[in-house]
C-alpha cells in the first residue's frame, strides 16, 4: 500500500533519516517510537508530502487516501459547531444534499420532468452513500470522544485546543482514509475517550500509524511496532510489549557479536603490531591489514533505558494526617462539582485521581492547594510542606534563565555539581545546562518544571498530568523519582502503565463525591470489571405479559460472582482494616488522656494541636468504621 525506500532526510546538516526501510500494508497497525527529536512527527510529515526526502522514495498505491491528525490542529478555529465541522468529513454526501436542496426548491416554482429525474439520481447516490445517516454517525463519535449530546451544535471557537483536536479527530475517523496517522492522539484524551478510540482503531478496517506514549495504548492497539533510532526505521512484528522483549533479545545477540568482533579486531591488531617490522611475515601482515580495512563494523547497543538515583531530603517530617476535606462542596455556578464530601489524606499515600474530563480533578488538586474558595472545612496537617505541579507552571518559568539557574529558583541550598546531576537525570547533560528556558521544546519545560518540584524538599506533592510532553524515557525517569519518593502525593493522570507504577490508592469523583478505592490501578481495574460481570451476570426482572395487563416484577438485587480469590482479598481487607481501627482506637486513647491532662488543658497552644489531632483520628475512625461495615456487608453477600 506505501513503501518507504532508502529514505534520507537532513534537517540543519544533522541526518534524520539515513537509507531508512519500511513497508506498509492494509490493515497494519503500527506503533512509531522512539527518543524526542528522533524523526517521528518528520516521518509522518514526509508521508503526507509536507516535507520532501532529501534520497530515496516513498511510492504509494493510487487509491491510498491518507489522514493526518497533528498537533498544528490545535490552533484551527471556526464559528460552525463542531458537529457541522465533523460532517465536514463526507464531502460527497454534502455535495448531494445540496443539489437534493437546490433540484427541491427549483421544483416549487417549476415543476419539470427533467428535474423530477435529476432528483432521483441524486438521492439514489445520496441513499447508496448512507448520506441519511451520516449526523447519526457524527454524532456517535463525537459523543464516544467525549462530548455531551447538548454541546454538538456549540461553535468549535467556544472549545479549548484540546477538544477542538477532538473535533479534528472526528472528522479524520469519519473520513475513513486508507491510511491513517495519528501523531499524539491520547495527549488530550481522559481516560474513557482513551479507551473508546483504541476500541474503534482495533475495529478500523484500513491502516493505522499512530506515535504515542502512553505504553498501554500501544500495547492495545499496534500489531506492528517501528522504532526511529539511528537514523533507521527498525521493525518489530508485535505490539510494544512484544517489542521491550523481542528488542532485550536482539540486544542481547548484537552484543555478543559486538564483543566477539572486537576481540577479533584486537588479536588481529596485535598480530600486525607484532610482526609488522618482520619481512618473512609481510605477507601475512598485509593480509590481515585487509581483512581490518574490509570488516563491516558491528555498533556497540547503546542501552537507552535511563536508570536514576534521587537523594529526596525533607525540612520536617509531617504528622500521621497530611491533609482532610470535611463536608466540602464546590460549584461554578449551576455546575456541581463536589457536594458535601469528605477525605482524608495520610503520610505515605501515593494516590492516583482518575476519571472523566470534567468531573473536577483539576478543580479538586486547587482545592488541595487552596487555590479555590469552598464550603466546608480544608486542613492542611502539621508540618507539610507541599509543592504544586500544574501546565500552567511551564508559562512560569523564567524565559531568559539558563536551566541551572532556574532549578536555584527551587532549592537555593544545592551545589551547581547537585543541581547538574538532577538535570543529568531529566536528560539535560553536558552543555545543555547552560540552554535558556526560552529555547527549549514543550516537553523540555516540562521536564525542567518537574525538576523543580522534585528537588524542592516538599514532603507532599500534588501533579497535574505530570507525564504529558513527556517521551517514554522521561516517563520511566519520572516513575523512578517517584518510587524514591518517601513523601505523599496525588497525581491527576490518564497515563494507565505511569498510574501502574506510582499509585497505591485511587481517587475518583462520582455523584459529586471523592470515592477511594484502597489499591493499585490494576486491583481497580480488575474490581471495576468484576462488579460490570456481576451486573451484566445478574438475574434479569421477569415480565408476565397476559392481555389484562403487563405487571414488573422487581428483580433480585445484583450479586457479585463469588470466587475463590473474591473471597480471600475481601478477607484481607476487612483484616486490615480492622488492625487500622485497632491503632486509631488507641490514637484516639491517647489523646484523649492528652486532653484530660492539666498541663495540656491549661497550655491554649498545646490544647488546640491536641484537639486538633483528636477530631482527625476521629473523622478518620468514622471513615474506617463505615468502610469496614460495607466490605464485611459485601463479604456476606
């Protein structure tokens, strides 16, 4: 269908691509990786003819149809709605409807024959094409991408970038061209539009290239996976999973012939060094000397995967209770976001706040930081210090400054040697150092904001979409920095393999309530498909349809499946949430023995910290309380 064929392409006298291979078949789905700055987007951009190869081809088969989705989309603004803007996607069947229009409204004003036939013609076409039905499509994939039935007929300018590149992406799907490229398309996706799209590529019948680097979407998507590297297209038959182990083995093999090679050229070097001087083995020398000058040189693997040490140092250390919500609401007008809801969060949880667009994650990670005003009470604990990682801090950052001097922004107290190796760890090396803020790429602000939140001395951390911008290797640096982390933090992402790595709790927003699963993503995943077997398992309402009358009857409540490993898990979580209760029972002693004691009673300072301490072991017991009752209220079911 495309055949890429000795590709070479120089930007500034650097190569970006160097004799590069690569064929693309019907029905392919391809996964392009590889570093940032690497030639991904480029590749694409040659694909669709924005650029031209500097040697080599790429031939394409006349009936290949191509669709770019790319960033520079963002900027593309109109006063249609955006449903107008998707059915922009059927060109003929716009063209059809019309002349259907112009032949109809002739035809109120003079009826002929001729136009009664031209009628039939075109709605014949109209009907063959199923321009009846191509609003009902539009609109199933703009609501599947995330949009509200009410907010399909909202010009596209009242719309962020990100979902007009929703929009965008809508109109390319109902395109349906032959072949599809689609350069970061999960960048402004939540996590169910994420999911709805790696759902409609599998069921894609033409061809797909997508760059990405959410490593699950790959993974879900791409039978075939292409990594950019060396100025090379190198291809692996599977989806990114298949391509760490299959390229660990072909590492593996280069290696040994790398070494094997150079152990070849040493020995012989030494031969030539030895007898060069010796004229009755002139011959030989000069033999070997050929052979050397002939070896086709095998490259040593350069291991790309980042590995990272971060010396974490906190000022203080914070109370058991780093921050609670008691009976919060928060609205923007008639938009409820949270309603009388409460949370608490405790020193050393690592929780990942997930869900849908609009829901309030954002909105819930300012109220944390106290950057929004609501009803009901917000208490930071004792002695924590936290620091707020946000989009909008790239925008702060000072555009003149060297990267060295804007990490002295963060932590003052630390050498130029320390700072370089935290910049060392965010792939800033050598030189790079002395770069101005100015000059860097989006996803090198980030990385550098990132920095500055990391080596702060912060003992809890909030993180909006922190992996955004971010290639695989920054991901993988990022993940690292946090497993090192000894402090709290909540971070907003839809990157599922960075939510895997990092969280030991998930938060959700649901009927305007915080609602908190106890365990990693993959635990929540498996318990979120459980409950949907359940339902979709459950015994359906019986209907006794006689001629008298039709008369319901109530169905029996869901039941979840019961198993073996159900069972267990519930078992050991109602254990540990009991040992919970046990040590907040003997808190709660404790201070209540603190508040009967005159030396605390008398002291205004010391009475309101304890009080203080006993309402949040308190809040928490109710808490752990109610959550107990209903795992035990499930173990039974």
């Amino acid at each position: 269908m495309l055949t890429i064929s000795n590709l070479s392409f120089y930007f500034g006298g650097r190569p970006i691509f160097d004799g590069a291979n690569l064929q693309i078949k019907p029905k392919d789905k391809i996964g392009l990786i590889g570093l940032n700055g690497m030639g991904k987007s480029t590749l694409l951009r040659l694909i669709v003819g924005e650029y031209q190869p500097d040697a080599g081809n790429i031939s394409k088969a006349g009936d290949c149809s191509i669709g770019f989705l790319n960033q520079d989309l963002l900027s593309y603004q109109t006063q249609d709605s955006i449903l107008a803007v998707a059915m922009q996607a059927f060109e003929r069947e716009n063209y059809l409807q019309i002349e259907i229009d112009k032949v109809l409204h002739e035809m109120e004003v003079n009826y002929r024959d001729e136009l009664v036939d031209k009628l039939g013609h075109l709605q014949e076409e109209f009907d063959h094409l199923g321009g009846y039905t191509i609003q009902s499509k539009a609109e199933e994939i703009l609501e599947g991408l995330g949009f509200k039935t009410e907010e399909l007929h909202k010009p596209l300018k009242e719309f962020s970038g990100g979902w007009r590149m929703r929009v965008m992406l809508a109109k390319l799907l109902l395109q349906k061209p032959a072949l599809l490229l689609l350069d970061e398309p999960t960048n402004h996706l939540d996590l169910p539009s994420i999911q709805w799209v790696e759902k409609y590529i599998l069921n894609y019948e033409n061809s797909v290239i997508v760059v990405s680097h959410d490593r699950e979407f790959l993974d879900n998507v791409c039978n075939t996976t292409v990594e950019v590297t060396g100025a090379k297209l190198v291809s692996y038959s599977g989806n990114y999973s298949y391509y760490v182990e299959e390229k660990a083995l072909r590492s593996e093999i280069q290696k040994g012939a790398y070494e094997n090679q150079q152990a070849q050229i040493r020995q012989t070097e030494r031969f030539i060094e030895r007898f060069k001087a010796k004229a009755t083995k002139a011959r030989q020398v000069q033999s070997r000397v050929k052979a050397l000058n002939r070896l086709d040189l095998i490259d040593d693997v350069i291991d790309a995967t980042a590995r990272v040490h971060f010396k974490f140092k906190f000022g203080v250390n914070p109370g058991r209770n780093v921050f609670s919500l008691e009976n919060v609401s928060k609205s923007y007008g008639e938009k409820v976001i949270l309603k009388n809801t409460t949370a608490i969060i405790e020193r050393g949880d690592k929780i990942a706040l997930i869900g849908a667009n609009g829901k309030g994650k954002s909105t819930l990670l300012r109220i944390i930081a106290g950057d929004e005003n609501v009803e009901g009470e917000r208490k930071l604990g004792h002695n924590v210090n936290f620091s707020f990682f946000a989009q909008h801090q790239m925008e702060s950052l000072h555009m003149e400054e060297t990267l060295l001097e804007e990490l002295k922004y963060a932590d003052g107290g630390k050498s130029d040697t320390e700072l370089r190796s935290v910049l060392g760890c965010f792939l800033f090396n050598g030189e790079d150092v002395f770069k101005k803020i100015k000059v860097l790429s989006g996803g090198e602000k980030s990385r550098v904001a990132l920095a500055k939140v990391l080596i702060s001395e912060a003992n809890f951390l909030l993180l909006d979409e922190p992996t955004n911008h971010l290639d695989m290797q920054s991901v993988n640096i990022l993940i690292q920095a946090l497993d090192q982390y000894e402090g709290t933090y909540v971070v907003v992402s839809h990157d599922r393999h960075f939510v895997s790595q990092v969280a030991n709790k998930i938060w959700y927003i649901e009927d305007y309530q915080i609602k908190e699963y106890p365990g990693t993503y993959d635990e929540f995943e498996q318990w979120q498909e459980d409950n949907k077997k359940s339902i979709t398992n459950a015994p359906q309402p019986s209907v006794n349809t006689s001629s008298q009358n039709v008369k319901k009857v109530d169905a029996p409540a869901n039941k979840p499946i019961a198993n073996a490993n159900t069972i267990k898990k519930l078992e050991r979580e109602v254990a540990e949430i009991e040992a919970k209760i046990t040590e907040l029972e003997r808190q709660m002693a404790l201070l209540e023995g603190k508040l009967a004691d005159p030396a605390v009673f008398t002291d205004n300072h010391a009475l309101q910290r304890t009080n203080s301490d006993y309402e949040l072991v308190k809040m928490d017991l109710k808490q752990k309380n109610d959550l107990w009752e209903a795992k035990m209220l499930e173990l039974e079911g």
